[in-house]
C-alpha cells in the first residue's frame, strides 16, 4: 500500500519536475514589442498602411520595415502612442495613406442590395450578415468604418456614415492611446 | 533482427492498430478530413507513440516489476502518455510552431488516443524487451499513420464524389473504413509462409 502509493507519488512528481524543466527550457519566446504595438493599432483591419491588418502592420514595425505614420484611423494618436513606445520622433501622417477622418460606419442600402455577398467576403472583421441571393446588412457594433466593403459593390448601395450619437451610443472621448506606466 | 523485422512487418500490416485491432479509431475518424492535417497527426503520434512505448517499458520493467505492483500498470502508464504527451507538445512548440498551429488541438488529443495505451499494455502482456518495445511502438505508428493517411486521401476523394444522401457524412466514412479493414485482413496470411 505504501509503496505503491509512493511509487504513483514518486512518478507523479518526477514527471512534473521534468515538464516544469521543459517549460523553461523550450519556453516560446514571442516577441512582446510586436504585442505591445499591436494593442495600440485601432484594429480596424482596413489595410490602410499597406499591410493586410493590423498584426502584421505591427510585426513591420517591430522590423524596421515600416514607419510609424501609416494608419489613418489611428491619426495623430496611434502616432504619437507608437512614437512614445518606440522613443521616436512623432511624425505627420503619410498623405499617401489616406487622411484621418471621423469614425464611420458602413450602411447597405437594403432595397437596393443584390445579395451578391462581395462586400461579405471583402469585410476583414466578419460584420456583414447575409447570404447569397438574400439582402445583406452591416452589424454596426462590428464595423470598423475601414472602407473596404464599398470598392467591391456593384450596385454601389453601400454609403458611409458618420457613427450617429445618440443617448446610447455617446461615449466619453476616447483617452489617447499611451503606453501603461508600469510597462512603458 | 528477423524477430524485430516481424514485429514491425506485423504491426504496420497484419496486425494494424486501425484497421485490424479496432484502436485508436476516434483521430482516425476525427482527423482524417483533410491530408494536411491527417500528416501532422500521424507524425505527432509516431513521435508520441515510440516515445511513450519505451517509457512505459522503463516503468513497467525498472519500478513496477521490482516492487511487485503490476496492477498499477493502467494508472502509472496513462502518467506516462500525458507527461510524454506534454512534452511533445512543448517540444513542437518550440522547434516548429508551424506545425504547432497546424496541429492545434489535435496534439493534447493524443493523450486519449487509446492505441497509445493500448501499445503499452500490449508490449507487457507480449512480455517484450526494450528494443521490441521500441519496434513494436514504433511499427504500430507507422501502422496508424499510414491507413490514416491512406483513409485521409480516400475521404477527399468521397467528398467529392457523388454520395446517396443518407450514406453521407460518418455513413460512408464508416463504410469506407470497414472495406479498407477488409483489405488489410488479406495480410494475415502473410506470416504464415
């Protein structure tokens, strides 16, 4: 009874040593500055800078390969928060990119859609309903107002508003995005 | 050698985990959707398969044996397979995280693969030595890797084929499985020669 108590113990507990040594020996290093820069991208997956999203906007950046002036939707903030993270120079928004504007949000004109679904497939954060053939709609809470939806409609029907502020949806103003204290 | 060559000829062909022995069946429903994913996975379990076969003969031949608590053998081997399991995992994490995304999920799941368990239980109840244990795991992996490939390319190829409603699906899957089985049913005469 002891000893095979002991011995279940003995194996439990040599196993957990061993893994406990593999944890640290094979541990996965992923590079915290492409972390750190992503959360303070706007994630609006519009492909603005020129990269497919955000993530990899951020692992170019981290890489030296890309400027820290790309991403309209982020504007003047995402600039200067990446500028303090990074200890560089803020620097104004690249015109080639496009310009910073308000938040939009797109909006099917329902009687004209066709439900040809391009604009579903072109949606890099999933917030077009709608099926092949049927009137598709914009899940406003999802959209991100990256545009991307009204190049591919052929029927043109998709406008884009400026997110309406009601009673409900007023928020304060968003604090600009700096680098926490305890990590900067 | 030519007792090691049988064993591994045995286990591959005649006496195929899958096909012959009924073990180790859910990855192989489970995974075989799609070649890609059907290769990591047999890679994974070849690698987790010998690895835990000779483990558990350590523990089985070393520590159990010995101090005469055989019937601690299903409980200490399962130890086994799960820290081998985790171990694995962290190892492809780190050597390869492409295959560790393409794995995801699958490579925790072996833990409950029963072929696992079933190679290390059958290695004592064979009585086998450390390098027929090894062989033994080793030919079982290449057994299951090599019908959940096979089953892995059939299965795209039934999918695009033009199924009878209700055999859809697990039905013709099943179907395929037991004809593939039947296949492998004409190796048993092999040894015999």
């Amino acid at each position: 009874m002891i000893a095979a108590v002991s011995v279940v113990a003995g194996l439990a507990a040599f196993f957990g040593l061993a893994l406990g040594f593999a944890a640290v020996r094979f541990r996965q290093e992923e590079d915290p500055v492409v972390e750190r820069i992503d959360q303070l991208l706007p994630q609006t997956q519009c492909g603005q800078c020129g990269y497919p999203g955000c993530r990899p906007y951020a692992e170019a950046i981290a890489a030296g390969d890309a400027d820290i002036n790309r991403c309209p939707p982020g504007g003047e903030a995402t600039i200067h928060s990446l500028a303090d993270l990074l200890d560089r120079e803020p620097k104004p928004l690249d015109p080639e990119r496009g310009e910073e504007k308000p938040r939009t949000v797109a909006v099917i004109r329902e009687d004209l859609c066709i439900g040809c679904t391009l604009c579903i497939q072109a949606c890099p954060v999933d917030a077009i309903l709608g099926a092949g053939k049927q009137m598709h709609t914009v899940i406003e809470s999802e959209c991100t107002g990256c545009e991307l939806c009204v190049e591919p409609c052929p029927v043109d029907c998709i406008d884009m508003v400026p997110e309406a502020v009601t009673i409900r949806t007023w928020k304060w103003p968003r604090p600009a995005a700096t680098p926490r204290a305890s990590e900067a | 050698m030519t007792e090691l060559a049988l064993i591994l000829v045995s286990t591959v062909l005649v006496n195929n985990f899958v096909l012959v022995k009924f073990l180790g069946l859910c990855p192989f429903m489970g995974v075989s959707r799609k070649l890609e994913t059907a290769a990591g996975m047999a890679l994974a379990t070849t690698f987790v398969l010998t690895l835990s076969a000779v483990c558990s003969w350590m523990v089985q031949s070393w520590l159990l044996e010995p101090l005469g608590l055989e019937y601690l053998r299903t409980i200490a081997f399962i130890l086994v397979i799960a820290a081998v399991v985790q171990f694995t995992e962290m190892v492809v994490h780190k050597t390869s995280p492409l295959l560790y995304q393409v794995l995801g999920i699958y490579l925790p799941l072996i833990t409950t693969n029963c072929a696992v368990l079933g190679v290390a239980l059958l290695n004592v109840q064979e009585s086998h030595g450390f390098m027929e244990s090894l062989v033994y795991g080793f030919g079982a992996a290449a057994g299951f890797s090599l019908v959940l490939v096979m089953f892995a390319g059939i299965r795209e190829r039934v999918a695009a084929a033009d199924v009878p409603v209700p055999f859809r699906g697990a039905a013709v899957a099943l179907i395929t499985a037991g004809l593939m089985s039947l296949g492998f049913l004409g190796f048993a005469g092999l040894v015999k020669g």
